[in-house]
C-alpha cells in the first residue's frame, strides 16, 4: 500500500473512529451534549429496548471500543463488526420508518458508518496503524 493511501485510511480512520466514540460518550457520560445512561436508557425503554439502562450501557460501550480501535487501525475487523451491529440495531429500531435522509431522523448516518467501517476492514487499516505495527 503507498503511503498516501495509507495516509487517506488513517484520515478517514481517526476522524470517523473519534466520532463514533464521541457518540459512545454521549450515551454512557452525557458528554458532548448527550443524555448519559439515564436519558439514554429512558429513551431506548421507550421504543421498546429493555431493559433501558443496560441497553444504553451496551451501546454506549459499543460505539467508544468500535470507534477508538478504529482510529487505531487496532483489530479492524473486530471494530467493523461493532460498527456494523451496533448500526444495524439504530437503523431497525429508531430509522428505517423514516426514511434515508438524516435530516428526518432516517438512516442515511447509520448506513454510511456501516460502508466506511466495512470498507476499511475490506482495505486493510493502513501502514499507519497498530494492526500494521502489532501483525505484519
């Protein structure tokens, strides 16, 4: 891999693996203006997602290790498979009924975490990435 794709990766890696963590922390600390495991539980007890907090607890979870061993290029696959269930889950439960268009809460968002985080895996993580350091 040349080293200007392997730069792209590690751009596409750390900007979307730090926003998805950043989203992680917004359900479990309610940083970055989110509702923490309390909001976030109630929120997921009233669509049906029970128990709420655990729930909430797990995806929170979920989308922090997803998106820090993404920016890492650290177990690529494992971290696309945590982007690609946790996803998933938002899109039947919260988006599909909405449409594609994140503008009207669809799942537009979800769908694209879901294509870079699989195309990534597909790709490989890059020369500027613990997998390249820790399994070559």
């Amino acid at each position: 891999m040349t080293a200007m794709a392997s730069l792209g990766l590690l751009i596409i890696r750390v900007v979307v693996g730090l926003t998805f963590a950043a989203h992680g922390t917004q359900k479990l600390f309610g940083w970055f203006g989110g509702h923490g495991l309390q909001g976030t539980g109630g929120f997921f007890e009233s669509i049906g997602i029970k128990p709420g907090r655990t729930m909430a607890l797990m995806a929170g979870m979920s989308e922090l290790v997803a998106g820090l061993l993404l920016a890492l290029g650290l177990l690529t696959p494992i971290a696309a498979l945590l982007f690609v269930v946790t996803m998933l889950v938002a899109m039947v439960k919260v988006h599909f009924p909405n449409g594609y268009w994140a503008t009207s809460n669809g799942y537009e968002y979800n769908l694209l975490l879901i294509v870079v985080a699989v195309g990534i895996a597909l790709i490989g993580a890059g020369s500027y990435s613990l997998d390249s350091i820790l399994f070559s």
